[in-house]
C-alpha cells in the first residue's frame, strides 16, 4: 500500500516537471499566436477584472504600509537630498537659461512639434499588475487592444521613459520595462550625443547603464540620457526620439578596454508605478511590428 | 490531507486569492527594499498541511495562473513552485511538526529558495547584461519577509482546510471520546447539583 503510494506520488512528480518543461520549450517556440499564448491571454483576460478590483480596493492599505516604510527610510534620505537641492538649485539656474535659448533656436528652425511624442496619440492607463520578481522586468496595466493600443507602443510616465507594450488582451496590456534583464533602448547624452544603448543593470532598477559609447567621448556627471529614436530605413528603435530616460551618475574607464563605463540613474522610478502613459497611433517605424 | 471536491474549491480559491493578492497588493509594497511574495508562502503552506503530491500540483497550478496572468514564460513559475511545495509535503510526511515556529521557518527558508531558483532559471534562460549583486540582498529579504508573513498566513490557510487535515479531525474525534464526553456529562451534573444542595439545605 505504502509502495503503491510513493509510486504514485513520484509519478504525478515526474508528470508535472516535465509539463514545465514542455511549457517552457513550447512558449519560447511557438509565435504569439500560439495556442498556449492564447490560453495565457485567456487566463489573463479572466483575472484582469479582479485584478483590477483589487488593486482599486486595497489601494489605501497599500498606501498606509508604504507611508509607514517610507517613514522608516525619510531619516537616511533628508540629508541626501538637502545636498542634491543644493546641486539641482545650480543647474536649474543654468537649464533656465538653456530652456530660453532652446526655444529661441527651435523657432529659428521651425522644429516646435511640441515633445517627443507629439505624432502620438496618448493614452492614460492604471498599472493594476506587478511580479513578485526581483527582476522588475514587466507590469500590467488596465489598457489593452479595445483601448486602441498596439504592441510596441511607448509606455511613458511623469519622469521619463518606462517601457513598451509587448502583449496584449482586449483590456491589459503587458508593459516590459527598460529595466528588463532583455531589454535594451538606443539613448543620447545630451547635448550633442554620443549614442548608446542603455541596458538595465539586473535586479537593481535604480541603475541602469550606457554602453558602446567611446572611451574617448567626453561623459560628465549629471548629463542627461534620453531615447535617440535610432534608425536606418529599414530597422528602428521601438522608442522616438527625445524621451528622457535618465542622467549619468558616473563613468568608468578600464585601461584595456574600448568603450566607457557608464552608470546611469533612471528618472522613472519601476518600483513606484501607479499610472503610465501609453503612446498609441504613432507613426509607423521601419522594422517595428505592431 | 483528505481532498473532496469541496475541499479542493477551497485550495482552489485560496491559490486565486493569492495570486490576485500578490499581483494587486503585494507586489506594491516596498519593504527593506524589497516586495513581499506570499506565492511560495501559499505552495510551502499547501505542501505542508496537505503532504507531497498535494504541494507539488498545488504548485505547479498556482506557477502557471501567476505566469498566465503575469505574461511571463509558461513553466518557470511552475517549475520552481512545485518542486517547494513537494519538499514541504515530503517534510512534512517525514517528520513530526511539534514546533510551532517550525512552518514559518521552513517557508522562509523555501521562499528564499524559490527566490533563487528563479533567478537562476531566468539567468539561464538569458539575460544579457550585469546582474547586481543587490538581487542576493533582495532573495535574503524576501525570505526574511516571507517568515513573518507566515506567523498570520499559515494558520490562516490551515483554517481554511481545517475539514480536510487528518490531525485536525483526529484531535477533534479524541476530544469527543466516551471518557471524555462522559467527564464532560459529570462536570455538567455537579454544576447543576450544586444549587439542589444548596436549596436542600437552606444555604443561600
């Protein structure tokens, strides 16, 4: 009887490791349409209501146990930023000054289209679904395919750049970060470049990183990175021109090496997400599908 | 575990709940730098109260409605969440749990297991950049947390399947042996004779 039992019991084992295997394989194979990515969407479409519903209801109790961790952490924080208050006071006093130049050079050259994402038609979404992960690397949000929201679709917030949409149901959608360990924009440190491709640093989203930029490419602390909208005809960056993504907190120069190492603190902070823009109805970018 | 088909709604609704609860909840908090899980929580839990085979379909069922609605890679959830749960039931079929700080401990110890399991699944499956060494820190806490969610959580879901676990009805049955029930009858009689004597013999 008891043979019989753990007979039994390592069979149903053996059963279900291999269906996650085979799951595994079979998603990294088979196309978005797949009969397992439907499934996937269906079980989504079926909890998207719920989810909703919860993230709607507990959102006060979610805020009263953040404000008590944020409380914990406000001490460390303060003197930090008393010292960033008095950088930023300075370099708000030199980008006033740029501000009022930008604009007279853009009225000069015709270019005032109103940011980056002007062409777009922008869409406001709740983000109502997050992993548990460590990898900060997807959410949910209440917009999908009904909402007129296609894959590839820039995802922006108040700060700078978030991530694209890279599944879709007729509600949710399912928004890939920048700081996806696969993910990867074309930036430019302004003014004037150079370009590089920023990458997240894995696990940790305060910190992303610039690469391929050369090490003789004067980079300096504080210098703006934001998406360049690369393109050659036939493929393109997912992302337009000109959305912020972050500023350079330090580089890095290895001795045998050719390109610099650059750290870079994104301006969106992925832990903190409660409502995204998404971009919609943009023009079509060669070599993106959507 | 004795699983009829109501006390496998119940695991059922208990794993939906779950899910719903770390997607829309959970998954918000910021604590120590690091966001709760309590999906290894609810599979460890599940693998206790309801021995192997119970954790690792637990588990693989709870991995695949978490990458579905996640749209993460089908399996790798799976995988990781039933191997925890069928380790919890395996120890929990082979050893006596008297402790009652021995679930809690055990599902922290698994969460961070968990944890690093599917990081090093999503390490293989290929990322192609840095990894900070901050993700150690973050599987720390994360099984730091998952203990002391445990301390509410695993009584809860042991009340949820309170009908189903053999100890429970056990403990149950023995509590309403004849001894005792007959105990019971005499204790109930000596109350009530109490204030026939006192009438017999005047006292007030």
């Amino acid at each position: 009887m008891y043979r019989k039992q753990v007979r039994r019991r390592r069979a149903v084992l053996v059963i279900l490791v291999v269906l996650a295997l085979v799951l595994i394989s079979t998603t990294f194979s088979e196309s978005k349409s797949g009969p397992l990515h439907t499934v996937q969407q269906g079980v989504a479409s079926v909890f998207a209501p719920l989810e909703e519903g919860a993230t709607r209801a507990l959102k006060p109790a979610r805020d009263l146990v953040n404000w008590v961790s944020e409380t914990f952490n406000a001490r460390g924080e303060n003197s930090e930023l008393k010292t960033d208050v008095q950088k930023l006071r300075s370099r708000l006093a030199r980008a006033q000054s740029a501000v009022g130049e930008n604009q007279q050079l853009k009225k000069l050259l015709n270019l005032d289209r109103g940011g980056a994402l002007a062409d777009y038609k922008p869409m406001t979404a709740r983000v109502i679904g997050r992993p548990p992960t460590v990898w900060y690397s997807t959410v949910t949000i209440d917009a999908g395919s009904g909402d007129g929201v296609a894959v590839n679709d820039p995802v922006i917030n108040g700060d700078g750049l978030i991530g694209r949409v890279t599944d879709l149901t007729h509600w949710t959608s399912n928004v890939t970060l920048i700081t996806d360990p696969e993910s990867a924009v074309s930036g430019r440190v302004l003014p004037n470049g150079p370009d590089g491709v920023v990458q997240p640093e894995a696990g940790d989203p305060g910190t992303m990183l610039l690469d391929f930029i050369d090490k003789n490419e004067p980079i300096h602390e504080g210098q703006i990175v934001q998406t360049a909208g690369w393109s050659n005809g036939t493929i393109s960056s997912a992302f337009p021109p000109g959305i912020p993504i972050g500023e350079v907190r330090d580089t890095t120069i290895g001795q045998q090496e050719t390109y610099q190492h650059i750290r870079i603190n994104p301006f969106a902070d992925m832990r903190d997400l409660d409502y995204v823009q998404v971009a919609t109805n943009g023009p079509k970018r060669p070599g993106v599908g959507g | 575990m004795i699983v009829t088909w109501r006390i496998g709604l119940r695991i059922a609704l208990t794993m939906v709940v779950a899910v719903v609860l770390q997607v829309s909840f959970f998954s918000y908090l910021t604590l120590f730098g690091t966001t709760p899980n309590i999906i290894p929580l609810v599979a460890v839990s599940l693998g206790l109260l309801g021995g192997a085979m119970v954790g690792a379909i637990c588990g693989f069922a709870l991995g695949f409605v978490l990458d579905s609605t996640l749209f993460a890679t089908l399996g790798v959830s799976s995988l990781i969440l039933l191997a925890v749960g069928y380790l919890a039931g395996r120890y929990r079929e082979g050893t006596e749990i008297s402790n009652t700080l021995m679930p809690p401990l055990l599902i922290g110890a698994l969460t961070m297991a968990a944890s690093a399991g599917f990081s090093a699944i999503q390490l293989m499956l290929g990322v192609e950049t840095q990894v900070s060494l901050l993700i150690l820190r973050e599987i720390f806490v994360q099984g730091l947390l998952a203990f002391l969610l445990a301390i509410p959580f695993y009584p809860l879901i042991r009340r949820v399947l309170r009908p189903a676990i053999v100890d429970d009805v056990v403990a149950g049955r023995r509590m309403r042996t004849p001894i005792s029930a007959a105990a019971k009858g005499r204790k109930r009689r000596s109350r009530r004779r109490v204030p026939r004597m006192r009438r017999a013999t005047g006292m007030s």
